[in-house]
C-alpha cells in the first residue's frame, strides 16, 4: 500500500508540479481540470496568457518564459529591446 501511495503521489507530482496550484494565480488546480505546462510551472487554462498584456493564446502561438512570467511574442521582444538585445530574426 505504501507503494501505492509513493506511487500516485509522482504522478500528481509530475502532472501538476509540487504544490498542485497555478503558476499565475495560485490557486489549486483539480486533478480533473486540462492546464497548459511551461517547465516545471502548470497553468489553469483562463490563466495561461501573455502576463503583461493578458494576451490569451492559441494553438500554435509562441509564447515565452523569462524570469518565469509568460510572454507573448510582442512583450517578449520590447523587453529584450529595453534591456539592449535585438532578437534573431531566422
């Protein structure tokens, strides 16, 4: 039984990050509830956005982790440009 225990305790671990709350609002996430991942940091889905505009995304939009705050694209790139980095264009 213990074993068990060990067991689903790595797999709640695993699928909602140590403490089973929302990266952006704290809040604890159900076991039921779909959530977005970035990392080790899980989402409640309304709160996955851009945290500086409150962008919301969609499927195939990039976003970006810095200083573990979710960016869109747009937020992402006046920061880098703020602190002196022009990003690479491919």
């Amino acid at each position: 039984m213990g074993c068990e225990l060990w067991a689903e305790s790595n797999v709640f671990k695993r699928l909602f990050g140590v403490t089973g709350n929302c990266a952006a609002c704290s809040k604890l996430i159900p076991a039921f509830e779909m959530v977005m991942r970035a990392k080790e940091n899980v989402y409640h889905l309304d709160c996955f956005a851009c945290q500086l505009c409150n962008q919301r995304f969609c499927v195939g939009d990039k976003f970006f982790l810095k200083n573990n705050m979710i960016l869109c694209q747009t937020d992402y790139e006046e920061g880098l440009m703020k602190e002196g980095y022009a990003p690479q264009v491919r």
